[in-house]
C-alpha cells in the first residue's frame, strides 16, 4: 500500500489549493494521513479526492477540522503495520523514548508541528518516528517536503522524504 503523509499545510495562509508538486504524488497512493494543522477542513475535502485521508487535529486547527472527524490522535493498521498519529510530539530531546511510552502498541509514529522533516528508527527494536515537515510551510528547511510510505506484509518496506517545492 502507498501511503503519502502530510502535516502542517495551514490552509488558506500557505495552502491555496494542492500544489501540482504535491497532486502528482497524491495520485499515485491508496492513503492520506494528515498530521495535523490543516486549519480548514476543505483540505482534508480536497486531498480526499485523490484517496483516503485520515487525520489528527494540530494546535492551529479548528472547530470545522474535529467536526470533519480529525481526533487528537489516530490508531490505525494498514497491512499490518500499526501506526499511531499525534501533530505534536514534545521536545526533540527524548522524542523518541517519549513516542514509544505514549504509544506502546505502534510500529510507527506519524507526527508533525516542527516543520522539520524527520525519519527516525530505534535500533534496537525498530519502532519508527515520522515527520513529513510541510509542503507548503517550510520555515527554515530548504525545501517544502512531504512524506512517502511503501506498507506491505506487516512491514514499512521503504519510508522517504520527498522535496515538493
């Protein structure tokens, strides 16, 4: 399953409608997760046009995003993976240890808030940490970016970071 992953798009300040960098990719998945800082709903209306999105309320979003159905946190499982979403996940110090306590039952955190892109793997057992950053809010990145998953067989075959400006 292809998954895209997005978070801190900040609609209608920094997001007008998707960008064709971002549609490209989106057109190519069977997932959306959003993590959160929409601002608007009719983003999560938009990106559902290309697939499925499920998403997290982020600290900027409001009332109209948790009516359309975002919650503070998502569990899912997606061929077996089991992710876990949060927008903000504290303090890069300890972030790691921090996500595996909160969420003991995931293979996968999926989060955002920073704007920093980051993929991060525990070595001793493999539980992940992902941050797509934004595609449309980089702050002091060089690039807007979102995030790509490839999940097969229980497995996050491949995770990336991809460039969208």
């Amino acid at each position: 399953m292809k998954v895209a992953v997005l978070s801190d798009t900040h609609a209608p300040r920094r997001w007008k409608k998707c960008p064709p960098a971002v549609a490209a990719h989106l057109r190519a998945v069977d997932l959306i997760l959003h993590a959160g800082d929409v601002c608007t709903a009719g983003v999560l209306d938009e990106l559902a046009q290309y697939a499925p999105v499920t998403a997290v309320l982020g600290n900027n979003d409001g009332p109209d995003v948790a009516d359309w159905g975002a919650p503070e946190t998502a569990s899912l499982e997606i061929e077996g993976l089991r992710i876990a979403m949060i927008h903000d996940s504290g303090a890069a110090a300890g972030r790691l240890r921090r996500m595996r306590r909160r969420f003991g039952d995931a293979d996968l955190v999926v989060f955002g808030h920073s704007h920093i892109p980051l993929d991060e793997t525990d070595p001793d057992d493999g539980f992940r940490i992902f941050n797509p950053g934004s595609p449309t809010d980089r702050r002091r990145q060089p690039q807007g970016t979102i995030g790509l998953l490839d999940i097969a067989d229980g497995a996050l075959k491949s995770a990336e970071i991809v460039p969208v400006t």
